[in-house]
C-alpha cells in the first residue's frame, strides 16, 4: 500500500485555520456577550462597584464600594476597567467600557501562554496552546464579566513567559518577569506575590543554561524590581491612609491563614478543578507522563510547579469559587499545549470526535431552552423557566433565531473543512466552545439579562422613596453586589446599622429564599416589598418605615 501523501492545504484553508483565523477566533470569542447587558448578580455587579467609585473621582488608591473599603483586590483591574470605561464613554455605558478590561486581560493571557509554549516545546505548540486556553469550560463566563481575578491570570502567564525567554535573553526575560510579578501583586496582593515570586527561585536553581552570570544577574535584577514595584502601592496607602493599609492586610493575611481546606474538601477540590480545566487536565497529564524522565527540564518544571502554588493557595484560602482557580489556567495550559503534538492518533481522534459531539449536544439543548421560552415547549423546562423568572416576556422575532441557525450552520461548515494536522481537536473544541457560547449570548441573553440584572428592583425602591426623599435610609444584610447597583442606578448609599440600631427612619433589608428576616422591632412598619427571582434564586428586599417617637 502505497504511502498517504502530505495533507497541503490551500492558501485560503491557511489563512483561515491559521493566524488570521484565530485572531478572528479570539476577537468573537472576547467580545461576544461582553457588552450590551447590565452588571448581572454576583461577582459582575459587585466588582463594578470599585470601578464606579473611580469614575465618581472617588476613591482612587484604595478600591471602595459605596463609599466603604473593599480590600478584597489591589487596585490594578479597577484602575483598567475605569480607564476603558472613561475613553469609552461616548459610545458604552460605564459597565460595558469597564467590563472591556475582562477582554484585554483575557487576551494577554492567551498571547503569553502561546509565546511561552513556543519558546519550551517549538513552533507545533503555540496554536494549540491559545486554542486550550480558550476551550476551558471555567474560563467562558469569567472571561465576559467584570472580573479582577483575569488580571492576575494575566500576569501569571506574563511571569512564565518572561521566565521561558531567561535561557536566550537573561536580562529581557528576567525583567519581563520582575514586572509580571509586580503587576500580580497589584492584581492580587499577597497571593499574587506567592504565585510569583518563587517561581524565580526555581529557575535560578533548576536551569541549568541559567547557571552563568549574565542569567543570575539578570534574574536577581528581576527579582528586585518586582519586590520594589509590588510594595509601592502598599506604602502609598500605609503613607497616605493608614487605617486603609492595617484593613487590607489584616484581610490579605486572614483569608491566607485562617480557612484551609480541610481533607473532607478536597474532594470538593478535585471536583471542581475536573471541570474547570477540561479539557486540558488529561492531556497535560499525558504531556507529563511521556516528560517523565526530563521532569528537571526547565519546560515541564516551570508551569508544573506554578500549577503545583496555585493549588496551594486555593487550600491555603479554603475558596472553592471558580474563580480562584483562574491562575492555574496558565500552567495547566501550557502543560497541556506540550502534550498535543505528541497526543497519540486515536487518542486525538477520539477528543476530536468528544468534542464535536459534545457540543453538537450542548447547541441542542440551548435550542431546546429557546424553545422553551418561546413555545413553552418542552412544557416542563417551560414551567421551570417560568418559576425561576415569573415576570420574565419572551420577545417575539425571527432575527434570534435567524442569527442562531447561521452560528450553526457556519459551525458545521468550519469543522467539516477543517485540515486534517495535529491541531484538529484542539481548534475544534476551541470553535466548538465559541460557537456554544455566541449561540447562547444570541438566544438566551433576554433571559439572563433580565433575571440576573438589579435595575428592574432599583427603579421599583426610587419608586417607593419619592414620598421620603428626605430621609437617611439604612441597610441590613446588604451584599456587595447590591450595594453597588444601588449606588450605580440610584445614587442610593445606605447607612450600615450599629449593634442592630440606627439613627434613620428607613431600613431596607435584604434575604435570600424565603429566609426572609422577620420584622426588625416594634416601631418598623413595611412599605415596600420586592421579589427578584424564584425557588433558590428568590431575594427578597423590604423597606420599613419607622413610625414611633425614638
């Protein structure tokens, strides 16, 4: 049997497979869904907060949410989002011209990584590497909201990557490095120096092209401007403010020291680490595996042991959100872009087949849940949807799914003429997730937008203030999140309570499910109540009045 000739594909094929391909790629997958809804629950509306502080000329130095200190990250990804938010302005509302840093820092992530799988495993390596990093289930949704935790990951892909040039340009990449760090530490403080900083440690130790003069010099000199630049912010607040510097670093220290993950919880751990790296788990896995005898090499060591801290500080700070896990992303990544080229045939076939049906599925299910708010059908998801967003009007038109089938349809087209080359089952799954995604941000971004968004029980509380415009309003139970939607619609600040009393006639309180607080006293009466949500979603805000002589 005579044998297969060489796969060549046509310029066309090249140029849309390849660089110019995946710029596109990563610019749809980016900007999808970044704009064009409100500040949604949780993490979105809450780390707003901070950036409509700055743009208020608030609270410059030290993150703030309503006028009170929000130690919970250093200034860096506040400071980018209210600058994007700023020279945006004219064109996007201030949360979507903030929500715009998610995007660059995200892009940042991926060029690194894809610059340093070039640099330790060859040229075969950078594509897949920016296709994983895309792929990773825990990655999308982070990824499309206000969320300071991409800064860090950034600057964790920015530190490998300067750390990979050091064998070639000692003095280049060590400085890269030093200022990756510097910029973690103002991305995430204390965890962002742990992530970091040893990771220079390694290389002077374990490398051994870095055993020579000019690399020790080089990485000692990035080693020293990354601990002078990361304690500059410190001590401008310690200088300036320093109640604000003592309120930080009591948090920094407590959230390290004080709720390690216990052995009943790792487990827990392991789960959501199994997720939220799929699928590039497995294959670094693999890639360390065939490694298992070079394991010394600088390549394999570097990201594993970056991998290897940033678990450590999930346990350390006993956080099993996802969005802790976002500063394994760059390692594993880089871990899992070795071992593509080197991916057995059918053990690659069979992620390209996984992939391609998986998402062939996932597509049919978010169809189904259109359909579902279109047609109420199927009747049970129908009567799901309608529980969980009771008020919530499906918009009738044929341009949802008009857009719908044409994502599909191109996706069907991409796969089916994609080349035959080491990098099929990556770029697969890469498109697959971004086809998902875009194909949910177009059918079911009403849906989210509006059982996710705080406006609709912001404007009905303006409503039942107009008679008491007057009155000092104080607040109970209030997260985060809520108090920085008040602030952003309203312009609403509460007062907190003390030891359970307060000065003002207003209480507005706030519950999840049907917790509900009961009536704060004698003397409060009720004159407002609003619902958002269903079943375990339900929140519950009340306001009371206060109507007797004290």
């Amino acid at each position: 049997m005579p044998p297969r000739e060489p796969y060549n594909p046509s310029a066309l094929q090249r140029r849309t497979y390849g660089t110019v391909g995946l710029t596109l790629l990563v610019g749809l997958y980016l900007l999808t869904g970044l704009i064009g809804h409100e500040p949604w629950r949780g993490d979105d509306a809450r780390h707003f907060g901070p950036v409509f502080s700055m743009l208020q000329g608030e609270d410059l130095l030290f993150p703030a949410i309503a006028g009170l200190p929000f130690p919970d990250f250093p200034p860096l990804y506040y400071w980018v989002a209210a600058l994007l938010a700023k020279l945006t302005g004219s064109i996007l509302p201030p949360h979507d011209g903030a929500r715009l840093a998610s995007a660059i820092f995200t892009a940042m992530t991926v060029y690194w990584i894809a610059r340093a799988a070039e640099r330790f495993y060859g040229r075969p390596a950078r594509t897949p590497a920016a296709l994983l990093t895309l792929g990773s289930l825990g990655l999308v949704l982070h990824a499309h909201e206000t969320q300071p935790m991409l800064a860090l990951m950034a600057m964790v892909a920015l530190v490998i990557n300067g750390l990979a040039r050091v064998p070639q340009q000692p003095i280049g990449g060590s400085l890269q490095a030093g200022l990756g760090s510097a910029l973690a530490m103002l991305a995430g403080g204390l965890s962002g120096a742990i992530l970091t900083l040893p990771l220079f440690l390694l290389v002077m130790t374990a490398c051994p092209d870095c055993r020579n003069p000019r690399a020790s010099g080089g990485l000692l000199a990035g080693l020293s401007l990354a601990t002078i630049l990361g304690a500059l912010w410190p001590l401008v607040i310690h200088l300036n403010e320093p109640e604000l510097f003592s309120l930080w670093l009591h948090r920094e220290w407590t959230t390290l020291t004080s709720d390690a993950l216990r052995g009943a919880d790792l487990s827990r751990l392991a789960e959501l680490l199994s997720w939220f790296a799929w699928p590039l788990w497995p294959i670094a896995l693999w890639a360390l595996w065939r490694a298992r005898r070079r394991m010394l090499e600088l390549r394999w060591m570097l990201p594993l042991l970056s991998a290897l801290i940033a678990i450590g500080v999930i346990i350390a700070e006993g956080d099993l959100s996802p969005t802790a896990a976002l500063p394994l992303l760059p390692s594993v990544a880089l871990l899992a872009a070795g071992g593509v080229p080197v991916l057995r045939r059918g053990a690659a076939n069979a992620f390209d087949w996984f992939g391609v049906m998986s998402f062939g599925v996932f597509a049919t299910l978010v169809w189904i849940a259109w359909t579902a708010q279109a047609y109420a059908w199927p009747p049970g998801l129908a009567r799901h949807i309608a529980r969980v967003t009771p008020s919530f009007a499906h918009s009738d038109g044929l341009l949802q799914p008009a857009i719908g089938i044409a994502i599909c349809a191109l996706w069907i087209l991409l796969v089916w003429r994609l080349p035959r080359t080491t990098t099929r089952a990556t770029a697969n799954w890469a498109m697959g997730m971004t086809m998902l995604w875009c194909l949910a941000v177009t059918l079911l971004m009403p849906w989210f937008d509006y059982g996710r968004s705080y406006r609709p029980a912001v404007s009905s509380l303006q409503q039942a203030l107009r008679p008491h415009k007057a009155e000092c309003i104080a607040s109970t139970g209030l997260p985060d999140a809520v108090r920085s939607a008040l602030d952003y619609y309203a312009g609403i600040r509460p007062a907190l309570t003390r030891d359970g009393t307060t000065p003002c006639r207003l209480l507005l309180t706030y519950s999840v499910r049907r917790q509900a607080e009961g009536k704060p006293g004698s003397g409060w009466h009720p004159v407002w109540e609003y619902r958002r949500g269903g079943g375990k979603q339900l929140e519950v805000f009340q306001l009371y009045l206060r109507t007797d002589s004290n």
